[in-house]
C-alpha cells in the first residue's frame, strides 16, 4: 500500500496550551500514520501518506493547517534513496 504513497513529515507549532487540542482535532481525522509530541521549537510531529497523484501541499493544507491554534507548520518530504 505505501508503495503508492509518499511519506511525509509535518511539524507543528501551536498556540501556548493548545497541543493536545490540536492532536485531538488531528486524531479524529484518521490521516496520519504516526503522531507525537516533541520538545523543543516545535510541539507535534506528524507522519502521514500521501498518495502520490495527490498534490501534497494541498493535501496538508486542506487536512491538517485548517486547524485552529497552529501557528506554524515546516512539511519535510522523503525519498526512497535505499
């Protein structure tokens, strides 16, 4: 299945606070592969999938930066090298 998808990395910033909301709000929309809580600048990290005739901008613009009390977002993309 992942083979026809790509992997993506989003880090989130959010507003003081508003973490777990966040988290939650992502959780219910059943997107992400993997989500955690970090320290330091950033407060989530997000693993997801996205398919690959899918515009991946557009993708998490649509999916996850709508959410209320993100502040900022940086997306890292991957790809297979091995």
């Amino acid at each position: 299945m992942h083979d026809l998808m790509t992997c993506v990395f989003v880090q989130l910033r959010c507003k003081p606070g508003k973490a777990y909301e966040v988290a939650d709000h992502i959780y219910e929309r059943e997107i992400v592969s993997e989500l955690y809580s970090t320290s330091g600048e950033w407060d989530l990290l997000i693993k997801l999938y996205v398919p690959h005739e899918e515009d991946i901008g557009k993708f998490i613009n649509t999916h996850i930066l709508d959410i209320e009390y993100i502040e900022r977002s940086l997306t890292t993309l991957t790809f297979k090298a091995f």
